[in-house]
C-alpha cells in the first residue's frame, strides 16, 4: 500500500468514525405508532412555551397542542393548531415524552376512540 492510498484510507475512515459520534444523542427505534422512534439521550425536552391559543374558527374544531421535536441537534417547538374537520367519534390523545432506560421517547398525539360513559 502507497502511502498516498494509506494518508487516504486514514482519511476515511477518521471521518467516517466522526460521522458515527455525532448520532451518539439520539437512536432509532419502532414504535406502536408505526414508524421510527427516536430516543434522545442527552436530557428531557424544556417546558412549553406559554403561548396564547388563537380563537376556535368553529364549534367543532379541536386545539392540537404544539410540542418539542428533537432535530438530532436539539429541541425545536412545533405550534399546535385547530383542526377544523376530527374524525367523528374520536377524541384527540395529546403527544407526550417519556423516560426510559434507552433516553426520552416522543410518543405523539393521535386520535382515539371515544369512551362511552358506563
């Protein structure tokens, strides 16, 4: 091996294990959601933002509330929203972080069936 081939072998793979350390926040993972999980190992996401809800556009529009999305550098708040047309019969489960032994987990919001009262 020429030392030019060698110097770019080196080269190689120096970036490539570099590469490889900066993913060391955060890892996939499979989720009940359908879809890839990703767990953040470095801390729990911050507290939301007070922020003020816009008024309701109509009677049966629901408030989707906003959450932290980690961008594999760091927490990024998404704003909620009124979805105007909820599926019939479903009430919206709102998304949330959770501890686990692997980091924090985003588990997010979706639509669930509606209890009927017993």
């Amino acid at each position: 091996m020429n030392r030019r081939h060698f110097a770019l072998t080196l080269v190689a793979l120096t970036s490539s294990a570099s590469v490889a350390g900066c993913s060391h926040g955060y890892g996939p993972g499979y989720g009940p959601w359908g879809g890839t999980v990703i767990y953040v190992r470095t801390a729990p996401p911050p507290p939301p933002p007070r922020i003020i809800i816009p008024p309701r556009p109509s009677s049966t529009a629901v408030w989707i509330e906003g959450y932290w999305n980690w961008t594999g550098v760091t927490f990024v708040w998404v704003d909620g929203f009124w979805e105007r047309s909820p599926p019939p019969g479903r009430v919206w489960a709102p998304g949330r972080w959770v501890q686990t032994p692997r980091g924090w987990r985003h588990e997010p919001g979706r639509w669930v069936a509606r209890r009927r009262p017993r």
